[in-house]
C-alpha cells in the first residue's frame, strides 16, 4: 500500500493556432481557411503536452510534441518549421520550442535516457504529437492503435500528417478490444493489470486514444482514475459548454467523445481530466493511488 502512479505533464513547446481550433464547433471550410490564414491576434498559444507516467511497474511516455528541429534557437522560426513541416500545416500550427522544453531535453534534465523508457505510446499522428519521436526512439517499445496506423492511408490524413517524421522507427500496433469504456466501446489494457487503458474516442482522428490512468480497482466506489483526453478535447470548455473543437474528421463522433468526457469527469472516482493543450493545467504531478496485489 502507499504506492502511486504518478503522472508528470510536459509541455513539449507550443502552437500558435487559430482560436477555431479549439473551439470552432464543428469542421467546416470557413474553419479549415481560417486556421491556415489566421493573424496572430486571432491565434491562440496553446501547449503541446506529452505526459510522462511513473507506473511501479514501467515508465511511459504519452506523445512527443515537437521536435528541436522545429526551433533550433528556441524562438518561432518560419523557415526552420518549414524544414519539418509542409506549408499548410506550418502555417496551421507556428510552432515553436523554447530552449530545454523539446522531449529528450526535459527527459535528460531528469536524469532519464530514452532507453530507460519502457513505452512510448503515441496517441495519434498529428505531428504536435509525434515530431518527438525520433528524441525517443530508443526506448524500449514504441506503440501505436492499428487503427490509427492503418487509416493514415486515407488522404486527408496524409495531409495532416506527414509520413516522414515516424516513417523508419520501429513501431508496435496494438489492436483494441471490446471494453466497457470510450465511445466506440474499444479500449486496450496497456500493461495487463487494469492501470492503464487506451480508450478509443474517434473523432478527431479514426485511431485516437484517451487514456485512462486507474488504480485497477473493479469496484466502482474504490476506483479512482485520471483521464488523458488526447485531442478528444482540448480545452474544458469542450465539454463544460459542448462546444467542440474546429479540427477532427467527423463533428457527430467529437460531441459524443465531449460527451464521454463530461461524464466521465462528473465521477466521483475521477481525479482529473487532462487534455494535450489546455494552458491551465499545472506543471505539476498529477498522483492515482497503486493497488499493491501482493
Ligand atoms: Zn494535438
């Protein structure tokens, strides 16, 4: 008794996107041109989280966010972020990352090698969440959903996310089973003991996982759990005001993954819903209680 998962949130630097992004409620080709053409007055600096987690059992690591690459001095630099990124999607996020903040820096300055990492689980293919990824490619097991990994072959994703920052890193697809949790009633059990589960909430992408931080308890009043949105939201208001965000592929399945998420933090069980780009949420360690079995 005693232990705990304890989850760290990195901010992997930051995108200066559209306000529509977030909370344009729904896709549509008004949304889609402003997002590109947007003046920094009506753009949002949003964080690009990945989270680390400190399980008893493995170290894992949630998405990447940018790479050094993006921002080699640390400050928005147009033409470097063109060096990693096709135009539109350049002008889409104007990235950048401040000295120290990329991946493998923050993992260095706590004394952890890529290699001591155990997992690193990618929870979709936009780039804010994998150009990391060759920072980190070392650790021991890099996993995606099949699903996820499978439908890049459709056009619109190719557009949004580009092949050639994961193509070449030796990558697990794992497949999702039926569960009891997410929208789409699929989730998969990360390490076989209940603590984590990748939950599939399409919508933003067909693959996407939240995922659900748990103390693997089965009983619903002795479970407590955190709850890593992804994309499926990216600001509480998402779910507070069911306002869903302006960037995703289908609106019907976003509201109902906004939905899932309202439920899911009205729970008495929850300890906190966790988003990859809410400005708001502290720096701080985010603590689940363990179920010690032995
Ligand atoms: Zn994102």
């Amino acid at each position: 008794m005693g232990k705990s998962i304890r989850i760290h949130p990195l901010c992997c630097g930051y995108m200066q996107v559209s306000e529509t992004v977030p909370l344009g409620n729904g896709k549509s080709l008004k949304n889609s041109a402003v997002q590109l053409l947007a003046k920094t007055d009506r753009r949002m600096k949003l964080p690009v989280l990945a989270y680390l987690i400190e399980h008893p059992d493995a170290l894992i690591l949630v998405d990447t966010g940018w790479c050094r690459e993006i921002s080699p001095k640390g400050v928005y630099d147009p033409a470097a972020v063109k060096q990693v990124l096709p135009a539109h999607l350049a002008s889409f996020y104007q990235p950048y990352v401040p000295a120290g903040m990329a991946v493998h820096e923050q993992l260095a300055e706590r004394g952890i090698r890529p290699e001591d990492l155990d997992i690193v689980l990618l929870t979709h293919f936009d780039p804010d969440h994998v150009a990391g990824i060759r920072h980190v490619q070392k650790a021991k097991r890099i996993l995606v959903a099949e699903d996820e990994y499978f439908w890049n072959c459709r056009v619109v994703y190719q557009q949004r996310q580009p092949k050639a920052l994961f193509e070449g890193i030796p990558m697990e697809h794992y497949w999702y089973r039926g569960s009891d949790l997410g929208t789409n009633r699929w989730a998969y059990d990360l390490l076989e003991d209940n603590t984590i589960l990748c939950v599939n909430i399409p919508g933003h992408t067909d693959g996407l996982c939240s995922v659900i931080v748990q103390n693997g308890e089965l009983l619903e009043h002795k479970r407590k759990f955190a709850l890593l949105t992804s994309d499926a939201a990216f600001l509480p208001k998402n779910w507070q005001e069911d306002i869903i965000p302006g960037r995703g592929f289908d609106p019907t399945l976003q509201r109902k993954g906004v939905r899932w998420i309202k439920a899911q933090s009205a729970m008495d069980s929850c300890v906190g819903v966790f988003t990859s780009h809410d400005p708001d949420i502290p720096l701080q360690p985010i603590e689940v209680p363990f179920l010690d079995r032995d």
